[in-house]
C-alpha cells in the first residue's frame, strides 16, 4: 500500500480530522498487522476482565523475531471480516479507553532516540499518509501536541519507552537471537503477566533477589508495579543489571 510520511513538530498543525462520519469509518482497524507492546496486553486485558492467559490466546498470535528471537504479539485479526481487529464492531472500538498506542496514535507515527549519557530521551513524530485514510486535509486547528493530549497516551509512551530500552540494550550487548529460556522469560514477564504472578507467589520465581514485603504485597494486585518488575527482572537476567 503507497504512504506518505510527513515529519511533524509538537507545534505543528495536523491538517486531519477523524470521526465517525468520515465514510472511512473502522477501516484503520481492518488489514492489520498490528503488534501489541506489553502494556498494550495489560490495558487491554484489564479492560475486557480476563487474565493475560486468556487474552493472549483469545485474541492475540505469537511469533518469534527471525534475527532477534523476541517475542512479537499481534492481534489475531479475522479473516472472515477483511482481517478485521477481533475487537471492532460496527459501531468502533469496543475498548476504546484501552486501545493500544498505536490505535491512539494513528496516523501519527512516533519514534524516539535515548541519550546514553543522560537518559535523556528525544521525540519524533510524522504523518503516516495512507490511501484508505479520508481525514487528510482536514482541518480540526489541532497542533500534534493537542492531538497527542486528546488521545491520552502518554502512560502507554512512558511504558512503551521502558521497552524500547531493554530491546535497544539487547540489541547492543547481545545482538543475534535470542533462544530457550531467554526468550521464554522475556514472554513470561512481559506480555504473560499473570502467569508471571503466579511463578513468583506460587513457585518462588524471584526468591534468590530478596525483594522488600512492600513490593511483594505491592504486586500481588497491581500490574503496572508487576510490569515495571518485569522488566527489570528481564534486565537483570539478560544483561547482568541489578534490581532496584
Ligand atoms: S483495538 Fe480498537 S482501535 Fe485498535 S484496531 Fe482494534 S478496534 Fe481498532
Ligand atoms: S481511516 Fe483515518 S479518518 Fe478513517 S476512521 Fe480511521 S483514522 Fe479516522
């Protein structure tokens, strides 16, 4: 499919407009190869009631990088619907407050670089101009920081940067592919969060790092806490980086 990418500043204006009355209405959500980042999976899973087993083999297939070996999830889209999102309906999304990023994000795409010196970390944003998209030329008076205020995404941008870290650090310390456990604990710990609870409450996962009653109690309910332990704990086995 032909697209166009526009770089955009925080200042700039969009010149688009979505809603439900343009006649493209629920096509960005049809012919999808969308992958889900692990805080997609836990919005999304939290949203519909259902444990992270469940949703991951509901709605969603796994494959493994080709050269990186991490796991890639992406929504099982429905062949009988145009390779629809198995969550859309006639009516838009229905979990619209949990949609993934990159759901809040299109058509603005987002990339970002970290200094290695500061940890600062630097935005970059574009138009992704595709043809089944009718809110081109529009103009709503929207700057891209207003846009990207309106859909609400900064949480899913901070966790969705964590990630990028530990992929940019594999990258750099063990580049090639990742295998067996390695990649299975990245799965576990990241995308499979309740199973991640249940070897660390049930089977003394973590036992060998003495963690503190308060983060123990803290994520025994809270997923959020329990991902950002995750990560750390996939830091910690990959790349030798102590849990703090
Ligand atoms: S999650 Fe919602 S917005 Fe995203 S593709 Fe599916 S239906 Fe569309
Ligand atoms: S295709 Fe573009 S304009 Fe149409 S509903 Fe999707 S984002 Fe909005």
């Amino acid at each position: 499919m032909a697209e166009e990418m526009i770089p955009l500043n925080l200042q700039d204006l969009m010149k688009f407009d979505c809603n439900s009355e343009n006649e493209c209405f629920n096509e960005c959500c049809r012919d999808l190869n969308q992958a889900l980042t692990p805080y997609d999976v836990l919005r999304l899973k939290q949203c519909l009631g259902m444990s992270s087993q469940d949703f991951l083999r509901t709605y969603t297939a796994l494959h493994y990088g080709p050269k990186s070996g991490l796991p890639v999830i992406e929504f099982k889209p429905n062949p009988g619907m145009g390779y629809a999102c198995p969550l859309v309906t006639p009516q838009g999304c229905s979990v619209y407050k949990d949609r993934p990023a990159s759901c809040r994000m299109y058509p603005l795409a987002r990339a970002i670089s970290r200094s290695r010196k500061t940890g600062e970390i630097t935005q970059y944003f574009a138009l992704i101009e595709e043809p089944h998209c009718k809110g081109f030329g529009r103009q709503n008076g929207q700057t891209v920081e207003e846009w990207l205020k309106g859909q609400n995404v900064d949480k899913h941008n901070q966790a969705n940067d964590k990630l990028m870290e530990v992929i940019s650090l594999k990258n750099r310390i063990m580049p090639g592919k990742l295998e067996g456990m390695s990649a299975d604990n990245f799965y576990l710990a990241l995308y499979d969060l309740d199973a991640f609870r249940e070897q660390i409450f049930e089977n003394a996962l973590l036992k060998d790092f003495n963690l503190p009653d308060a983060i123990l109690e803290t994520i025994r309910k809270d997923d959020e806490a329990l991902l950002d332990l995750g990560i750390k704990w996939i830091k910690n086995r990959l790349f030798g980086i102590e849990i703090t």
